[in-house]
C-alpha cells in the first residue's frame, strides 16, 4: 500500500532522543463495499464495511544506524481475526521489526515479511489459493543481501505472531487456532537471480514445527510443516507477469486438537500455482491474480481434487491514496489445517483508501 511520509520535528520534550534521528509517522484509512453473490446482496446491494485506521511509523538514528519500522492496524477492516490474536480485537501490529542495514546486507528483528515466494496483487480478495503462504509476517530475525544479480535472504522465526496468536494479518486463518495449534521454528530460505534486466527467477523453501496449544500448558513442539516454491517475475514496460508452483505439506500427528481423527496420521499435502498479469496505464493499475489449489492429502484428493481462484480488477491513483474495484471467482479454498476445500464463492468488492 501506499505510504506518505510527513517528517516530524522532534519537540523539545523529547530531549533524551538522540540529536541526529530521522523520523516519520504517517497514516490511512480504507473502507470497503462488498456485494456478494447471495439472496440478502441482492436484496441490500451489498454492505459497507472493513473500515480501518493504519499508522505508519519509521525511526533511524543516525548515530548508529539502527532503524525501527512498524505498521499499526486498528478496526474491522484490519484483516485480524479476535479470536485468534494476540489482541482480542480488531487491531494489532502487521509489521514492528528493529534493524540495521550493513555493507554486506542487513538484519531484521521482529515481526517482518516472511520472504517465501510472491505474494497476489489485487487488495481486497487477498491471497486465495495462496493461503498460509503468502502476505505472511511472523516474529523472528531475518538477514537479507545482495550479490551482483543475486539476491538472498536467509530467516529464523520462532512463532507465527506475537503471543499465541494464529494471525499474521492479511493472510490469516491458515495455521491452526489459539486453542489448536500454532506455527513455529521456522527457517526460511530464498534466493533470486535477475536474468535480464526487469526479469527474475527464484526459489524458497521453508521447514519448521507446530506447537501444540489445547490442553497443554507446556505448548510442546509435536508436529511440522515444510514448503518449496520456484518462481518468476517480469517485468516489460507496461506489463508485468509473475508465475509460481508451490509444494506444501504439513504433519499434525501428535497434536491435541487432531487426537483420535484421521488428520492424526494423515500428512496434509497440496500444491499451489499462481500467475499474475498486470498493465499499468498512467494513473490506472489493471491486474488479473489466478491461483489453484490441487490436493494430496489421502483421502482429500479424491473428494475435492481441485479449487481455483480468479481475481480481476483495477486500481485508479487520485491521489492521496486508491479506488479499487475488484471481483473475486472461487469453487473452493484452503482451511485452518492447510487443506483443500469444496465451495462456490464470488464478491464484488469496492474499496478506497486515503494516506496522510
């Protein structure tokens, strides 16, 4: 999203701050207005909803180098789920990472994107059949650097969010529950190579546990979870395409909230593919997301087989911020444990937001 920087003056009460700093806070608000496919859309028109305050604030000092960043959420329109983070509310951190940039790269200390893969484009409809793998941000220490046209990042995060929380915001409700389980000890590697000027090809794989939350005040480490996506980006001109296939798997044998089911001894298996299309045209951004699902869980693969997303839209820059316009195709999508699931669904969704 987009962000306008106002630097602050730093007030004379604040006299324990270091003298050389460099500071900005900024903020936003969007809303949305969705009309789904159902009989009370087509009798109300939809609903006006997801409204959310954002700020934005970035501190450097000068002296050392060390910088702060930090993205707060607050409302409905947060895309945080109450019951499964840390906050109990509609309101939390997307991203609060400390870091320092150095000549050979630079480290990130805190919540911070996790850098597997590529994230969609559209705004409201999200990441879809991507889910769990996506717009992630979890706690941890991340080192990032380049080499030539190289590019690699090399992560450790010890939990998913902040607390027992499941949430990552945005890309949320895809590992566990606050009283199921949660993702945890997790390596992440990623490296991308820039083959011409505008292009470039990747890959990133990701290994780590789940920790058992129900009915164990320890929170052990029981089961595990694993990922490989190779990709591409490009871009020419106007147009722009990103394509990617994912492997996914996750073991939840031991877990508490599982005990006694089929998801006991079951490794729940999927793969992923994405593909991106996008044209700029002066203040207009005109981009199609598709992305599919295919199970490989035992059992999960026969009933569901398949589920595929189709997300088009268009975004227009007034200004001080976006007008969206978005629609959303799916027949199925990707649950709390990871799997594949049956189900129809398409919204029209039209969002506007505004940056200070």
């Amino acid at each position: 999203m987009k962000k306008l920087r106002l630097p602050l003056a730093i007030a004379a009460a604040m006299s324990a701050v270091p003298a050389m700093a460099s500071d900005s806070i900024s903020g936003g608000i969007w809303m949305n207005h969705s009309i789904y496919n159902d009989d009370a859309s087509e009798v109300t028109y939809g609903d006006t909803n997801y409204e959310s305050l954002i700020l934005y604030m970035d501190h450097t000092d000068e002296a050392t180098g060390w910088k702060f960043s930090s993205e707060f959420r607050l409302g409905k329109g947060a895309f945080t789920d109450p019951d499964n983070n840390n906050t109990g509310g509609h309101y939390g951190f997307h991203k609060a990472w400390i870091g320092k940039d150095f000549e050979t790269g630079s480290i990130k200390i805190g919540k911070s994107q996790v850098p597997f893969g590529w994230k969609t484009v559209n705004f409201w409809p999200g990441d879809e059949m991507l889910g769990g793998y996506a717009d992630q941000n979890d706690v941890g220490v991340k080192w990032s650097a380049d080499a030539s046209q190289f590019h690699y990042d090399v992560a450790y995060y010890h939990v998913d969010d902040f607390g027992n929380s499941t949430e990552s915001m945005d890309d949320g409700g895809h590992w566990g529950s606050s009283t199921t389980y949660q993702k945890g000890q997790t390596v992440v590697l990623n490296g991308s190579y820039e083959i011409a000027e505008g292009q470039k090809v990747g890959a990133s794989y990701q290994i780590g546990k789940l920790r058992d939350l129900a009915g164990n005040a320890d929170r052990p480490m029981e089961g595990d979870h694993s990922a490989a996506v190779a990709y591409y980006e490009g871009t020419f001109g106007a147009f722009g395409v990103k394509a990617q296939y994912m492997t996914t798997e996750r073991d939840l044998s031991g877990l508490t909230a599982v005990a006694g089911t089929a998801l006991d001894d079951t490794e729940v298996k999927n793969d992923r593919k994405a593909v991106t299309v996008t044209y700029a045209l002066n203040d207009f951004y005109f981009y199609v997301d598709y992305t599919n699902a295919e199970a490989k869980t035992d059992g999960n693969d026969d009933v569901v087989g398949s589920a595929d997303s189709w997300a088009p839209g268009m975004s227009y820059d007034y200004g001080p911020g976006w007008v969206y316009v978005e629609y959303v195709s799916n027949d199925g999508g990707i649950d709390a444990n990871g799997m594949v699931t049956d189900g129809d669904y398409d919204a029209w969704y039209f969002t506007m937001d505004y940056y200070f």
